[in-house]
C-alpha cells in the first residue's frame, strides 16, 4: 500500500476516536447533570426523609476514597480501562434501575451504596483512556472534556423541563434512560495500545505525605470543594418549596455550569499565583452562600449561581496547578489519590451531618458552609508564602 494512502486512514483513526470518546463524556456527564440536583428530588418524592436524604446522598462521597481507588488501580494493573469503562457503566445502569423499583430507606441506601462503587470510578477511568488516546493520536484533552460540561447542562435543562411534565415519582427513569445511553456509547469506545507502567517505586508517597504545604493544598481544596455539598444535596428541595419552577431549577444549575465552562476556557489567561486562585475561589464561595442562605430573589439568586465558576472553577484550577507544582511527575498519581480521598472523606462526613442540619434549620445550613468555605480560604492564604518558596521541581523526587 502506498504511504500516502495511509494518511487519511489515520486521520479518519483518529476522528472516530475524537467523536466517540466525546460522546462517551457527553454521556456520563448527562447521567451526572441528571442526578445530581434531582436524584435527592426524586427521594423526597417517594418519602424519603431529610436525614436519610444526607445519608443516602453521602454514598458518593464515601465510595470515593473507599473502594473507587481499588477499582482503578485493578483496571489499570490488568491493562483493561476501557473494559471497566463499559462494566462501570453498565452496572450503573442496572442499579439506577433497581433503585427506581424500591421506596425502603435501608434498601435504596444498601443499593444505592452498591451502584456508587461501580459509578464513581467512571470519571478517572474516562480521563485515565482519554489521556491515553491524547498521547496515541495527538490531540487535545480540553476539546474533548468540554463535551461533558456542555451535556451536564443539556442533561440538567432536559430534566428540569420535564420535573414540570411528569410526576417526580418518575425521575428516577430519567436518570436510567441517560445511563442506558451512556452503556451504548461505551460500546462505541475504541480499544487503544497496551501502556506498559514502570515498576513502583517501594517508598513513593513517604516524602510527600511529610509535605506540610501539600496537606495545605488538599485540606482547603476540601473545605472549599466541600462547601458546596449542601447545595448539591438540598437546593432543588429547597427552590421548589419557595415556588421555582423544574426548568427554572435547572436553568439555576445551568448557569453555574456555564459560568464554570466560561472560566475554565479563560483559565490560560489567569496570570495570578494558585493559592491566590483558591483563596478567591473560597471567598466567592462564602459570598454565595451568605447570599442563598438569605431567600434572595430570583435575579440575585441567579448572579449567586454565576459565583460557581469561581467557588468550583477556579477552586480546581488552583489546586490542580499547584498539585502539579507541588507533587513530583512519578509520585503524581498517588498525591491525586491522597487528594480524592481527602475529599472524598470530608465531602461523605458533610453530606451526612447537613441532612440533619438541613432538618432543624433549613436553609441556615448554608451559613454553616459559608465557614467551612471561609477556613479553606484562609487555610490556603496562610500557606501562600510556603507554596511560592518551595515548589516541588520534577528532580526533586519528593
């Protein structure tokens, strides 16, 4: 065959790599625009009380830095990502299905516990082969991940659209046609070349785990990051007693994501240090939540919302940055084990404890995380100067 008759053969390779791999980010992240701001709406729906709602909505979090690690790191060892992709997927799809057929606390929670195991590790798995296929065909990581934040809020409108059209009973079928659509997209999926890994290294981590500026840096990711749990689990609940419309709740969540999707597209503008980045992103975080906390109107309601790109956004842009400057290239995958087990943990522990909050005091939950925002603020402000000093270098080792 002629070398020139190769080239379109490759660049065509490429494409249907491009396309589906976007379609499978679309996908996942329609699941999770779906789920995330009416899965608790569905719960209070079927009777679900305000406790139980934190305790069953803390499972994610939970899984996180529980049996998510496992998952990858056994997908990985056995050289099967894209396999567990699809598996992941899949079983999801299965247990939203058997969720949607149970009213019982203790049963939703035992198989609710048991679909997070398999679905939270979709999203590393998902960047772990797009990053693969990144370096096998020489593309772009941004183009393809901003599919999914453009679909989390398609996801989101579609639902909130429908909260008005069908009875909330049955939103939970909403949630399952999206997984279905995300288990079919995975079946799209191309296999890529075998990544042969480097042995690990027997005392990697040690070091880092002695790095106070590091534990500066995921500690008050946390409590930023962690701030925000409260909305995700009661905001929906909490619009819809004061009178907002399905599709105005979702047009509210939309416009955080596009605020997020705005900063994130400028990100390579920012010229300020991370922890500047992060402690804004505190800030903005407190001012949001001060002002949800207060009933506002629907205008100031939705400028609150526009804060997201900087209390969410720019928070993880910040930390991501210096975890890259702080953590060295061989140790990188471990200090991003340490930082979503961090969150993980914390984020599991405020999602039970706001349920009961949420219970006696309703919305002054959200004063409650104003302070959590404000201490990761200040956390990551006090630690600037050790952070600016002494940068990991990638000689470093540690």
């Amino acid at each position: 065959m002629p070398p020139e008759s190769q080239i379109p053969t490759q660049a065509a390779v490429k494409r249907r790599f491009a396309v589906r791999l976007a379609l499978f980010y679309s996908a996942i992240f329609a699941v999770s625009g779906t789920h995330m701001p009416f899965f608790p709406l569905w719960l209070k729906a079927i009777g679900i009380d305000a406790a139980w709602i934190g305790l069953i909505t803390a499972l994610p979090a939970i899984t996180r830095f529980t049996t998510l690690p496992q998952v990858t790191a056994f997908a990985e060892k056995r050289q099967a990502i894209r396999a567990a992709m699809m598996v992941s997927v899949l079983a999801t799809a299965i247990g939203f299905t058997a969720i949607g057929l149970q009213q019982q606390p203790l049963a939703l929670f035992l198989i609710y516990a048991l679909t997070c195991m398999m679905w939270t590790p979709t999203m590393p798995l998902t960047d772990a082969y797009a990053l693969r296929g990144v370096a096998r065909y020489g593309l772009d990581y941004g183009p393809l991940r901003l599919w999914g934040s453009a679909a989390f809020a398609a996801g989101s409108l579609a639902c909130g659209y429908l909260v008005d059209s069908i009875a909330q009973r049955d939103l939970i079928w909403v949630i399952v046609a999206w997984a279905v659509v995300a288990v079919a997209a995975g079946l799209l999926l191309q296999p890529l070349d075998d990544v042969r890994r480097r042995p690990a290294e027997t005392h990697a981590g040690k070091a880092l785990l002695r790095d106070g500026g590091f534990w500066a840096v995921i500690a008050a990711a946390a409590l930023i990051q962690g701030s925000h749990i409260a909305f995700y689990a009661f905001s929906a609940i909490s619009w819809q007693l004061h009178g907002l419309g399905g599709l105005t709740i979702a047009g509210l969540w939309t416009l955080g994501v596009i605020a997020e999707i705005v900063v994130f597209a400028l990100s390579p503008r920012f010229s300020m240090h991370p922890s500047t980045m992060m402690a804004i992103g505190g800030i903005i975080a407190v001012v949001r939540w001060i002002v949800t906390a207060s009933e506002p109107p629907l205008a100031l309601l939705a400028i609150a919302q526009l804060g997201h790109g900087f209390s969410f956004g720019m928070t993880i842009l910040g930390t991501m940055s210096l975890l890259v400057q702080r953590v060295p290239s061989h140790q990188i995958a471990r200090g991003q084990g340490y930082y979503a087990a961090c969150n993980g943990l914390l984020g599991a522990a405020t999602s039970i404890a706001s349920g009961a909050i949420y219970a006696r005091i309703g919305e002054g939950l959200y004063y409650l995380m104003a302070a959590m925002a404000a201490a990761g603020a200040v956390l990551i402000w006090s630690a600037r100067h050790r952070l600016k000093a002494q940068p990991q270098s990638e000689a470093s080792g540690g």
